[in-house]
C-alpha cells in the first residue's frame, strides 16, 4: 500500500467514526440532558461590593496537642497561611493535618482585631464560592485568584488559583479584595430551593456541568459523593449557614468504606441527604443540601471534612445524578 491510501483510510475511519459518536443516542457533546431548563435568579438585583482579606498567618492553640476521639494524641498542621501541596481536588482525607485549608487562607480581624467584628462577619458572609479575588499587595500583585470555601470559628475564607505557582510569590498579611457577588440570590424557576453562599460565576459553571430543572420542577445537579446527614457533626443547630461550616465524621470504618467517604477531596460538590439548612443546620428526614467541601479531616470528636452550603430543599426538591468531576478544580479552575 503507499502512504496516500493509508492516510485517506485513516480519515475515513476517524470520519466513520465521529459521524457514529455524533448519532449515537448515547453520547452527548453537552452533559446537560435535552429537556433540562436553564436555572433562573435575581442575576441583575445582586450586589457586587468589595470586601477586603489578608493571608492569615497559621494558628495553634497551647499546648498545641489535640485530643483524638480514640484517645490518641497528635500535633499537626492546621488552619491558616498558604498551603502549597494542598489544593482544591486533592484529597480532604489522606494527609497529616487537622482543619487544614486549602491554597490560601484569608480573613479580616477588623481594626478591633477581633475575628467577631462586623468586618469580619461582612467578608466571610458576603464572599461566595466562586467569586473572584485580586490580589492588592505583595510580590503577586495583579494576579486573580476564586473563593474556594468558608471555615467557621476561626472565620477564614480559602482562595485558590489556577496557577499555583504564583502562590509561592505570596507572604502571610499580603492583602486581597473579594468581589463579593451572590448574597441575596433567589431562584425565580424552581420552587422550595433555596441557594446561599453561591455566585454566578459558579452558577454558570454547574450549569455547563449539567445543572438544570427537570420536568416535573426538581434541581437536577451533580455530586461526587452522597452523605447521609445523619453522621454530620460539628456545625449542626447553627442559625444560619451564611458562614461558617458543617463537618463529616468519619469515625465509623462501616459508614466510611459504604459511602466512599475515604474519597472526599478538597472542592468537591456533594449532597448530604437528611439535611435541611433552610434557617440553620438541622437534620430533617426527606431533606436534601448541597455544598461543597473546604477543608480536612479531624481526629476531634465531631469533626471532619469541613462542607459549605450552596443550596437546601427542606421538601427535597432536589435530583442527585453521580459526577465524579463534580469538583471546583474542574469547574473553575482549568
């Protein structure tokens, strides 16, 4: 055979080939089914306001022990600072840290320097996941990077950026503004689902990842995992979930392998059945949450991977289909 006529039964291979993938009734060039409905919300009436962070420096208590809930004694990283070789879509799970955050950790003290102040409380409310962040100060000045997550108690909100390198520019006290966007959010096209710490920025992102309302008026979205509410812990009866966080245990080896939770990574969508956060974190039969995961594991009773509310349907009006890429690496970070 010469070349020619190799090279043209090539292309009419891949031509046959692309043309079967295309008809195919099984295949899909979008993730989105046809006879989702686009989601709508108040899009125009939300309030875009800056707010300001700062690289907070890493925090241990003293002594620095913490008590495990097997009575195991362990001293690890935790909270704060920048952390290099943990970001969103690694593992929440497999690493020797407690509380870790990943990328980087902003806050705002206030000039009270008080985590409680109104200064505070405005940044890590008002900031949503997905919004984007410039940095303002430092070696890394000009670059932008997306709210990742929120964490309660020490009130901290986690930034990564597609480029982790520009990381390794920054210093802890460099200064970041947050163009908060999502507060406020009401869905106009799906009844009984309520949306919180969500910005439009991700909301696009779902939807191109197959987020829509189905027929009969569900919110259809995917999630990498499914938890049951009953073995949520930390954060549970708090009055609201506009901050702050909600932890996984996993502390029962039965409950860990038959869900997967060994899986969970840093970023990832998730639905915790059971669980309605409509005005505070309470266990509910037939109630569904989605969030998603914004830092690690904890040997201390109660605790875990921590979860950040994006929306909750008391009445579980609420469609799960599995997407392992449920993840915000995948969703706004490449």
């Amino acid at each position: 055979m010469n070349r020619t006529f190799i090279n043209n039964f090539k292309v009419i291979v891949l031509s046959s080939l692309v043309i079967i993938l295309i008809f195919n009734p099984l295949f899909t060039l979008h993730s989105q089914p046809n006879d989702l409905t686009r989601v709508e919300y108040n899009k125009d009436k939300l309030v875009k306001m800056a707010v300001i962070g700062y690289i907070a420096e890493a925090r241990l208590g003293s002594p620095p022990y913490r008590v495990g809930a097997d009575g195991s004694i362990g001293i690890f990283p935790a909270t704060g600072s920048i952390t290099y070789n943990f970001r969103t879509g690694d593992s929440a799970v497999d690493l020797a840290g407690d509380h870790v955050e990943p990328a980087v950790t902003l806050y705002n003290p206030g000039p009270s320097d008080d985590r409680r102040s109104a200064e505070s409380r405005a940044f890590n409310v008002l900031s949503c996941i997905g919004n984007d962040v410039k940095v303002l100060t430092g070696e890394a000045k000009g670059e932008h990077g997306v709210v990742i997550g929120k964490h309660g108690g020490s009130e901290h909100v986690m930034v990564d950026f597609k480029n982790p390198e520009v990381m390794k520019k920054m210093i802890p006290g460099d200064k970041m503004q947050v163009y908060a966007w999502g507060v406020g959010m009401q869905l106009l096209n799906v009844d009984k689902v309520k949306a919180m710490n969500m910005s439009p920025q991700l909301m696009e992102a779902l939807t191109e990842a197959g987020m829509g309302i189905t027929a009969d008026g569900k919110l259809r979205i995917g999630a990498a995992l499914t938890i049951p509410g009953k073995i949520m812990g930390s954060g549970l009866g708090s009055d609201h979930v506009y901050s702050g966080d909600y932890d996984i245990q996993m502390f029962d080896d039965k409950m860990v392998e038959k869900y997967g939770l060994d899986k969970l990574r840093f970023g990832d969508i998730v639905a915790i059945t059971n669980a309605d956060h409509s005005y505070g974190r309470i266990y509910r039969t037939g109630a569904i949450t989605i969030g998603v995961v914004t830092h690690s594991n904890s040997i201390v009773a109660g605790h875990g991977p921590g979860f950040t509310t994006l929306f909750t349907s008391t009445e579980g009006n609420i469609e799960i289909f599995n997407d392992p890429k449920a993840n915000l690496k995948y969703l706004l970070l490449e």
